[in-house]
C-alpha cells in the first residue's frame, strides 16, 4: 500500500483558558482530543460534525496554523508537527486551504493575476516572466473563468467566481492535498453544485488529496469517498461514504443522517432530534462523550469510553465506530442492520 499523502495521530488541540492579572492557566479548551486519519492521494476524506465539534481545528492544526498539543501530522511520510519554520516551509506549499468565505479571503487590493502569481512567485514555481504568466492562464482554464479577467478585482465577480479564484489560488502552489474549510457553505445550492462538480473534476485531472470540512451532509454524500464523524473533540465513526450513508454504526451519525433530505418524493427517514445541548469542550462528559445526548445510552456508557474499532458491515471492509452497542448480541443492537439501506438506491 502505498504512504497516505496525510496521516494525523491522536491529534490533541487543548486551548488554554486563562484568567486573573497574571494570566495563570484555569483549565483547557479540549478542541480535539485524540484524532486519527489518514487520506490517500486522489481520495477526498470528509470530516463531518456540527459547529463547534472541532473539525475546523483538526484543519488548522493539519496547516500548522498553531503548534499542537500532542499527537502527529505526517504529510507524505514526513512528520510536520515539531518540524522548525525553515524546513516546514516546502513542505506549507504541498498542503493548501479553500476558506468558507472566498470574499474575504481574497486580497481586495490585488487584481486576479497578482493573487494567482503571489504563491507561483513565493515557491519558485516559474523560471521566469512568461512561465508566470502562462500558470496564472492555465489555472484561469483549470477553474473556467476566461483568461481575460485576471485583470479585474475580486468585488467585480460573484460569490461562486470567487471560490473559482481561491480554489485557482490554493492550486497555483501545486499541492497534493487541498484542505476545504466549509468551502461551498455560503454558496447558492446550484453554485454549491458548480463548485463541487469543480473540485472533483481537478481531484481526477491532478490525483489530489481532499480534506472536505463541512456541516452539510448532504453535500458530503455527493463528493466524498469517506467519512469521519466528529463530536465534541473526537471521531466516532469513519466509513467509506456508501457504508456511513447507508448503515450508519454509531447513534450520532444515525441522527445526523436522519436530518438529510431523502432525494426521492414520498420517501422520508424519521427524523431523530436529540435532546439537549453538546456539552461544554472545558468539561467533556465522563465515559462515551455522547452519553447525555444518546437515546440508546446504558450504565457502561456513562463509566466507559468506546474505543474507536471495526465494526461488522455488510456493505465491506473499513469502517470503524466508537459505541458500546456493539458488543451487545445483534438483536438487542438497533444499529446491527442496515436501516438505511433505502438512501443506497439513490447513491
Ligand atoms: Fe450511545 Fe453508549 Fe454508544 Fe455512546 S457508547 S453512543 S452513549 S450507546
């Protein structure tokens, strides 16, 4: 098998609370709590969970946006968590980010081909003025927006144009993985489906890894190959997308997948609406962390965290959940079968 292009080993992101005069330490933040994944070159991996579950940190420290706590980032075999600035640096160009926000994400003060050159220039990527004005014509091509306008300034295109130009922006750096930070949520549903259509069309042209972060499941069911679902700090379950969509193996996916509208008129998955808040990063619950808010929750789950391990899946091999029920005989498990298994028709 060949090496993953990233690979992140129990990832812990604890953010220090501080108060008084002195700034003294009072507690931790746990943001992300022992993560692990790895995503292979040409996959796209979704990591999927609702705001504020931590999924936007795994990204940033992925980037190395802040050093982590604990844990490993490993880009292409090579370990980037305690790498110092000098030798990351190379290694910054092969891992670029798509932001929710393409407004502001863009330079308003620069034109298109200043904001397409600035990283082809950084990185060394042209030999001379003519190499970088013939890459910031192709990644114009490779994002279809006419070469004509990298002239013009980013206020002058749409919302969808934009994440054109800050997807042509993460590409001018040639990565080999792209990290998309809920890049298609603020977009129009139809630009939603413009955009996603893009990236996969540049995923099979260029072999690139994709880090899909999002809230929006329905959008995951489209693009990804796999899934990993998080809840406060933690994956609890990751599974290629057929698997996850189909017969999900842990009660939180179950309920997140039951608020996805069924493509199909007349068809409808009952709806499971969990009850109360996530609790707080500061003070996760005790032994599984969903426990407050699961309806098949029993006395272990509340002493006991699961493990994150395979569990059995008709539909193959890979997919692993974190929940006691699996230890239950099959008939007392309500995740055994495979409920979902109507969602597969439309897949
Ligand atoms: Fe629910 Fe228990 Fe499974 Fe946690 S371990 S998800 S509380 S059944």
């Amino acid at each position: 098998m060949s090496t993953p292009v990233l690979q992140v080993n129990d990832l812990k992101k604890h953010f220090p609370i501080r108060a008084g005069f002195f700034g003294g330490t009072t507690g931790y933040v746990y943001a992300v709590d022992g993560v692990s994944f790895d995503i292979a070159k040409g996959e796209t991996l979704s990591l999927v969970g609702e705001s504020g579950c931590g999924k936007s940190t795994v990204g940033k420290a992925v980037l190395r946006l802040f050093d982590i706590t604990d844990g490993q980032v490993i880009l292409d075999g090579q370990r980037i968590d305690d790498m110092p600035s000098g030798t990351l640096r190379p290694m910054r160009r092969r891992m670029q980010v798509v932001f929710q926000d393409p407004f502001s994400s863009l330079n308003p003060r620069m034109r298109v081909r200043d904001i397409l050159a600035e990283p082809i220039r950084n990185f060394g990527l042209a030999k001379d003025a003519a190499e970088l004005e013939a890459k910031v014509a192709g990644l114009m091509d490779k994002v279809r927006l006419p070469r004509d306008a990298v002239g013009r300034w980013p206020h002058e295109f749409s919302g969808g144009q934009r994440q054109r130009i800050g997807i042509a922006r993460a590409l001018a750096a040639e990565p080999d993985l792209i990290i998309c930070d809920e890049a298609v949520s603020a977009l129009d549903v139809s630009v939603k489906a413009q955009i996603v259509n893009l990236l996969q069309d540049l995923q099979r042209e260029l072999g690139l890894a994709l880090l899909f972060i999002s809230h929006d499941l329905a959008i995951v069911e489209h693009m990804t190959h796999r899934v990993a679902v998080m809840y406060l700090g933690k994956i609890v379950e990751v599974a290629p997308k057929r698997s996850l969509f189909a017969a999900p193996k842990h009660p939180y996916t179950e309920a997140l997948l039951s608020a996805v509208p069924v493509p199909e008129p007349g068809a409808a998955r009952e709806r499971i609406i969990l009850k109360g808040d996530v609790p707080s990063p500061i003070n996760p619950p005790k032994g599984c962390r969903f426990h407050t808010r699961c309806p098949y929750a029993f006395d272990r789950c509340r002493v006991e965290e699961p493990p994150l391990r395979p569990v059995a899946d008709a539909l193959g091999e890979g997919h692993v959940a974190a929940c006691h029920l699996h230890d239950l005989p099959a008939e007392q498990n309500p995740l055994a079968g495979s409920k979902g298994a109507a969602i597969l028709a439309h897949a």
